[in-house]
C-alpha cells in the first residue's frame, strides 16, 4: 500500500516528469479544460478512468459513485451531465461498469445495508427489469457479470432520458452514449456496442421530453 507521504513524493515527480516533456504542461492546464469525453464509472479504487483509458488531464470529465448509477433525482451526477453537454460539450458520455462490482454483488445480497438500500436499490430494479433473462442463468458467476452489464445499458439509458442530451443531440449530433465494462480479471475495456440511435428512439416513445 501506498504510504500517505510517498503520496507527495509521487507528486513531485509526477510534476518533473510532466515539465521535462512539456515545459508550460501546467500553464496550459490552468488555462481551461476541452474534453470530449463524460466518463461515468463506479468509485471501485480498482477502476481508474484515465489510467485505463490511457487518457491526459484535460481530456476526460470525470463522475464516480457507488455501481455508477445515474439517478434522476441525484443532483450531483444530473449537474455532472448537464455542465459536461451545455458547457464543455463533450461529443460522448460513457458509462462503465465492471466486472466484480461490490455494489452489484451487494445489490444481488438479502441484507439491509442502511442508507445504502436506497441507492443499490437502483440496481435491484435493473435485475426486475431483467429478470426472466437473469433469472435463466444458473451459474451465479455468469449472472453477476451479467447484472454488471445490463446495469450500465439501463444506466446509459437514463442518460438518454435527461432532457439535456436529448436536446443537443437532436440540434448538433453529440453527445453520444457508450456502454462499457472493464473486465478487472484482465484489464480489458469492453464496449458493450450500445446502439445510441435506436436507444434513442425507443426511450422517446415515453420519455420525450423536447
Ligand atoms: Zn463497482
């Protein structure tokens, strides 16, 4: 483990390694932030965003919690995407999940978790919505990456419903949405293919809200 003083040691030379490269790294970075990408993934200490992704600072905005949920009601990620569509218009929001999420398994648990019922009870009505398919798999490894993923499509589909997204996309063609989910057992990304245009399409029959 990391000791809370080698975490400074880290910095400074995080900070020589960036200026050997680039000498105004850092005036630059404090200038403004474009990126083109929302990343909305769980808060797991396993599952870094830009590390995986391979990304900078300033290339990724940045939202994580608990299973990465995106609630309608949590002002804290609605405020994350609307800033991130209106304000930096990032040309994709993605949603990552990952394989051996302690929040999924936590919601697949019979336990009253506190004030955590409320939340993971986001990912109970994922596994209702889905049960037949679910409920189909009797390996329970299989059904637990499973629930992983359909999690993030519903997830990615409530981002769809937010009247923000709604209304760029249909002036400007951005933001897309992707579904993705990191196999922690290998380090691999995958992309779940969400089809965005038919997502859409089909969450607008109910939830038009432009
Ligand atoms: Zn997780």
């Amino acid at each position: 483990m990391i000791s809370y003083e080698k975490i400074f040691e880290n910095n400074a030379a995080w900070i020589a390694e960036k200026k050997s490269t680039d000498a105004t790294f850092f005036e630059k970075l404090a200038k403004e932030q474009n990126p083109d990408y929302l990343y909305i993934g769980c808060s797991d200490s396993r599952v870094t965003a830009e590390d995986m992704m391979g990304a900078s600072p300033g290339e990724v905005f940045v939202h994580r919690n608990i299973g990465n949920l995106v609630v309608s009601i949590d002002l804290n990620v609605m405020s994350v995407i609307n800033y991130a569509v209106r304000n930096l218009k990032v040309k994709n929001i993605i949603v990552c999940g990952h394989y051996n999420c302690g929040g999924v398994k936590a919601a697949m648990t019979q336990e009253d978790m506190g004030i955590l019922n409320p939340w993971l009870r986001n990912i109970r009505d994922v596994f209702r919505l889905h049960r037949n398919e679910l409920q189909a798999i009797t390996d329970p490894k299989q059904q637990f990456d499973r629930l992983v993923e359909l999690n993030v499509r519903e997830q990615c589909i409530n981002v769809i419903k937010t009247a923000v997204v709604q209304k760029h996309y249909m002036s400007s063609g951005f933001p897309v949405v992707h579904g993705w989910v990191l196999d922690i057992r290998s380090g691999k990304l995958i992309d779940l293919h969400i089809d965005f245009e038919k997502e859409l399409k089909g969450i607008q029959e109910i939830y038009k809200l432009i």
